[in-house]
C-alpha cells in the first residue's frame, strides 16, 4: 500500500526490498510542499533499503525510516494524528 495525506493505493507488483528505486513509488512525492520522511514498512521484518535509495531521497529533502510493516502502520496513524506531511509504503507481511 502506498500512503499520502491526501490517498491511498494499492502498490501494485511492489518490488522486493532490495530492489526498490525511487521510480517504484510512481507519483508518491509529488506532493507539495514535499513530505518531510518516507515511512518504508518492509514486510514482516526490519530490512534495509538500498542506500542509493535513502542518498537519492535525502538529497530531494525527503528522510527514510524503515521499519516492520505493522510498526510503520502504527507510527502513520500516530503521526498523521499530529498532522505530520509524511507518506508511507508498506510491503505485505
């Protein structure tokens, strides 16, 4: 699923976490103003997305927090509650 203040999508043939670009999130950061952090739910454990990935990210303004998918629903619901601009991706569990 991928997540905005202002959608929700389902992620169609979402890659593997190791595989992800930037172009597997389609339109997700086109947001203005921008989102301030990528919330990456990767599944049903903690992996790491490629660090071209997180350099490609940060240089456009945008953080990264990796995390569990159901951690990263969590953490949405609570920051979205504080009205934080942020987006979400989670890979199914």
């Amino acid at each position: 699923m991928l997540l905005s203040p202002v959608r929700a999508l389902a992620w169609q043939d979402a890659p593997e976490v190791g595989a992800l670009t930037l172009a597997a999130f389609g339109d997700l950061f086109d947001l203005d103003p921008r989102p301030e952090f990528l919330l990456l739910g990767t599944g049903a454990g903690l992996r790491q997305p490629p660090r071209p990935l997180v350099r490609e990210l940060e240089a456009m303004g945008i953080g990264v927090e990796a995390m569990d998918s159901r951690a990263a629903a969590r953490a949405w619901g609570v920051l979205r509650a504080e009205e934080r601009w942020i987006v979400a991706a989670l890979l199914p569990l």
